[in-house]
C-alpha cells in the first residue's frame, strides 16, 4: 500500500476477517524469452502440484498474463478456505513434487521490487469485492 494512503472498507470491500474465505491477489514480472515454456507448463500442471495445491486448501486458483509498458506480467487469484494458511503454504513448500514445479516456473519469472524478500509473488490488497 502507497505510504500516506489508508485502507478503506465497506460493504463492496469488507475487512478481511468479515470474509469467510481469503482472497488472495498477486503478482510476478513474466521474462518475455520465457512467456511459451511458462504457458506451456501451464497448459498441462503436474498431477502432483494440482493435488498439493487442493490439500493445501487452495480453490478457485488462476493465473493470468499480461504486458504493460512493454514488461510482461503475471496476476494470479485464489482462494484460500483452511485454517492454518501458513501451515498449509509451508507444506505446500516442502513438497518434492511442487520443489521441482517451482524450479522449472521459477527460471520465467522475475521478483517485484515491494516482494518480501522470502516471497517471489507480490501479494496486492483488495478493494473490492461483489459476490
């Protein structure tokens, strides 16, 4: 969030533990030479990531690209309906299946600079929501 701006909730952009489920909106620099191996990875997820992702309690997952200023970037969205999401990103984390995923996605993206330095998406706020 930009300094000096303040968050501001209401019905069409609720506080998030008036939310049943965490939303989650983020983002990640795409490398252009790598845009066709990211969507074709893509077009075909390991099994094994699909299943870690639903254990994780992950739902309603998705991934888009777009280029803006001549940068290629990627937006995801996800729902999260557990109860201990950093448990849940921690497992999802030590997995072997989703290890070997994110080193063959990892090489396509490039880190924002307002990432934390232990997170390679950007996560954005909400400030908006209509179910």
């Amino acid at each position: 969030m930009s300094e000096n701006v303040t968050p501001v909730f209401g019905p069409t952009n609720p506080k998030e533990s008036a939310i049943k489920v965490e939303r989650f909106g983020c983002v990640i620099g795409l490398k252009a030479e790598y845009e066709q191996q990211y969507r074709t990875l893509h077009a075909e997820v390991w099994p094994a990531v699909l299943d870690r992702i639903k254990r994780s309690n992950i739902k309603n997952y998705s991934i888009y690209i777009t280029e803006i200023k001549g940068e290629k970037y990627l937006f995801s969205y996800f729902e999260y309906v557990g109860d201990n999401l950093e448990k849940d990103l921690q497992d999802m984390a030590l997995d072997e299946e989703t290890q070997r995923w994110w080193k063959e996605t990892d090489c396509c993206q490039f880190k924002l600079p307002a990432a934390l330095p232990d997170e390679n998406w950007y996560r954005m706020e909400s400030v908006f929501l209509f179910e």
